[in-house]
C-alpha cells in the first residue's frame, strides 16, 4: 500500500493577544490504508475523524500551538490514542490553550517519523511561533509547512513569540532549499510549490511582517 494525503478543511476562530478572528484551517493526514498522522487539531475532531477514517493513528503533529492548531488536540488524542508531538520551544504558547494537558511527546530537529512506508523529517523552523515545525516528505515531493509559508509568503509574526527575521532565516535556509517541484501544503488557505515562492523571498523582506 502506498501513502497518500487526504484533506479537510475545518472552521472556528484563532486568538491571541486579546484578539479573535475567524479562520479556515487546513487539516493534512498523511497515510496509507492501516495508519496515518495527522497535522494539526484546529476546531473538529469528528471533521478530523472522518478523514483519519478508521486507521490507527500514530502520532498528531503540531506544527506550532497556536489555539487555532491544537485546540482539539487533548479531545482528538484521545479519541484516536494518539499523542500529540509538539517541539518543546512551543510549551508556552500551548499553555495558552491547554494550562492544565501537557503533549503526548516531543518534536526535534532531524527527527523521522516513518508511516504508512514514507518517511517524514522534521524541520524546526522558528519564527511565526518558537517551536514552528514543517514536515518534509522526500518520497512524496511535499513538506507541510503549518503557518510558516503560505502561497504568497511567510505566516505572520507581528503578535506574540513570534520573529519575521526568525521567519525569513527558517524559509531561506530550511524550506527554499529543498526542490523547487516541491507541493507546499499550508495550514491556511491554497498549496503552492518551493519554486513559486523561490522569486519573492527578497520582496518578503522588502515588505517585513
């Protein structure tokens, strides 16, 4: 059996710093027909259920802690045994949202994870929150990347733990790197490629966070 990625899309809201705004979160899962991971636990867990559709699951990886990415998370881990893998640098920033429920595990730089026959490694990629972290899948062509790149630039970083040189210094060195047919699957909004973005990372500069 071979991997694939299959896709929902959930709605709810996204606060921080005494704001709220109303979101669209992308949910990724990746697997084959036995097992799967899931990106992200934004606002659904029967929406996030449907998709994972039965299979065991092995780990749900947030690709930072921001409520809109883990705010099902507890809910989801639960109901699918799966732990929730977060890189330590995000722990206040999940707080926020869960003071009391600590992740399942941890997330680290280099780090594989292997399921359904592919390999995932993780790229710790600062900036829009301490513990980002994008998922690059060599064998597939993809890398998901949470709200550290979107179709159009970097993911904000004009609030709270969060850095637009960091930003700029994971996407040039971390994600621009890899091949430009690369699928980027965001964590908001539409995928794009590595060699779409590749042209615009001096017009980011130019027009910062």
């Amino acid at each position: 059996m071979s991997a694939r990625i299959d896709h929902a899309v959930t709605s709810g809201t996204f606060s921080l710093d005494g704001q709220t705004f109303d979101v669209d979160n992308n949910v990724w899962v990746l697997g084959d027909d036995a097992e799967c991971v899931v990106f992200d636990a934004p606002h659904d867990v029967k929406a996030i259920t449907d998709v994972i559709a039965g299979r065991r699951v092995l780990a749900i990886l947030a690709t930072h802690a921001h409520d809109d990415h883990v705010r099902v998370a507890p809910e989801l881990s639960e109901a699918t045994g799966a732990p929730v893998l977060l890189h330590p640098a995000d722990l206040p920033v999940w707080r926020l949202t869960h003071p009391d429920r600590e992740p399942g595990g941890t997330l680290s730089d280099g780090q594989v994870i292997e399921v359904g026959g592919t390999r995932l490694e993780v790229l710790h990629t600062p900036g829009h929150a301490p513990g980002a972290c994008c998922f690059h899948a060599p064998d597939l062509g993809v890398v998901f990347t949470g709200d550290t790149l979107f179709q159009g630039g970097p993911g904000a970083t004009g609030r709270s733990f969060s850095d637009f040189g960091l930003i700029v210094d994971s996407i040039r060195d971390r994600l621009l790197v890899l091949p430009p047919e690369t699928v980027v699957h965001t964590g908001h909004g539409d995928s794009t490629t590595i060699g779409a973005e590749l042209p615009h990372l001096d017009e980011w500069i130019r027009r910062g966070h």
